[in-house]
C-alpha cells in the first residue's frame, strides 16, 4: 500500500492544484520511483488510498498496467483519516496476510527485497533511518532487530511491513493515527526493525522537493 490521501499542507501552494505524490522529481513524480522499485522487487499487487486531489493520481496511474503492476483505489472522504485509519479503510483490499505500506511522500533508495519475514508473534516491521535535521530527537531505537521506545535516537522511515490485526480495533471510515498503534505494540515486544543508511528524504517542504530534484538530476549526469 502507498499512502497518497495526504493535504500536503507545507507544501502548499505546490499542492492546491497537483497531489503531492504527483509532484515531479528529476523528471518523474514522486509516486513513481516508489512503483519502479515496488515493481523491481517483485511486488504485483498495489493499493493507493486517495482523498486530496485523487482523481488526478487514479488519472495518471490508471490500472498500473505501465509498470507491470495491478493497482486498486482506496478512497476516503475529505480531510482523510490519518494513517492507521487510511489503511484500516483499505483492509479489505489489503487481505489477511502481512503486507507493506509506504509512505507516498517520502523519496528512499531502500532496497524492498531487503525485507524480511515478520516474525511469528510480530504485528510489524519498520524501517528506520538516521535522524535528518529537521527531526532531531528521532521516534524510536533499535536493539538488535528489536524497536524499543527507550531512546528516540532513529527516525522511522515511513516503511513497514504490518499484520492486519494491529489495525482491527480501527472502525472502517474512522479517523486514527499509527504512531499510538505502533508505540502499544513495541513496549509489548511485538516490533522488529532495521536501519536503512541509503539514501531518504521526507519530501514535506518545497526546499526539500528543490533540493533532492537538484541533486538527483546531479548524480544522473
């Protein structure tokens, strides 16, 4: 699952007429690196959960036949429902196995086959990087392959692999954030975790956007 329901406040004006997923980097939406190595690791099945501007990205995406993949929609109603409750609202597309959600507005050379299978008792699996400048105090730790919320010294990178059932106390169309879902589950021991040292941008300003457009196109030449 791609998250792309978002308003992209901070990014406004860029986002009044164009979803923030669509924004162009070094020649192609965001959206799109995120399907390109969705693709290249394998993955077939998408969902896209959608609410701000989400016609233009069902538009531009279609059935995901380009890329190889089968894509499907989840729609919300205005304003969104946060993460936990986008993907609750998209379960039923979503299946009972584990799956991964990413989040649409970040760009990461995070390798997907890199991932792994979610422990037996585990209800997810995230992806951390190192803490960028504009989060400093970070979200969680890692022990070993274990996320602890003793000391906030990673950032979590918008990537995790998550069992349906962490999302099951979560009424369809209810508004829910994930950070208090995730917070529950590691203090009980229930989340394993890796650190990616590639590279990551949570692409949430417009100088942000500028900067890794410029210095991709730069590593390009």
């Amino acid at each position: 699952m791609i998250l792309a329901a978002g308003r992209g406040e901070r990014m406004r004006p860029l986002t009044d007429r164009t979803p923030k997923p669509l924004l162009p980097v070094a020649g192609k939406p965001l959206i799109v690196w995120h399907l390109e190595r969705l693709a290249r690791a394998g993955f077939v099945h998408i969902v896209i959960n959608l609410a701000h501007l989400g016609e233009h990205i069902e538009a531009l995406l279609g059935d995901g036949d380009a890329w190889g993949l089968k894509i499907r929609y989840s729609t919300e109603p205005p304003g969104a429902l946060e993460t936990a409750g986008g993907i609750a609202q998209a379960l039923p597309l979503l299946g009972t196995e584990p799956f991964l959600v990413v989040n649409g507005d970040i760009y990461c050379d995070f390798d997907f086959l890199a991932l792994p299978t979610l422990g037996e008792t585990d209800l997810a699996h995230l992806v951390l990087v190192d803490n960028p400048e504009h989060h400093r105090h970070g979200d969680f730790t890692l022990d070993g392959n274990r996320v602890a919320n003793d000391d906030q010294r990673l950032t979590f990178a918008g990537i995790g692999i998550y069992r349906p059932q962490l999302l099951s106390a979560i009424a369809a169309g209810a508004r829910a954030k994930l950070a208090p879902l995730l917070t529950q589950s590691i203090s009980q021991g229930h989340v394993s975790g890796q650190l990616h040292r590639g590279r990551w941008v949570d692409v949430g300003t417009p100088e942000r956007l500028a900067a890794l457009d410029a210095d991709l196109r730069q590593a390009s030449l």
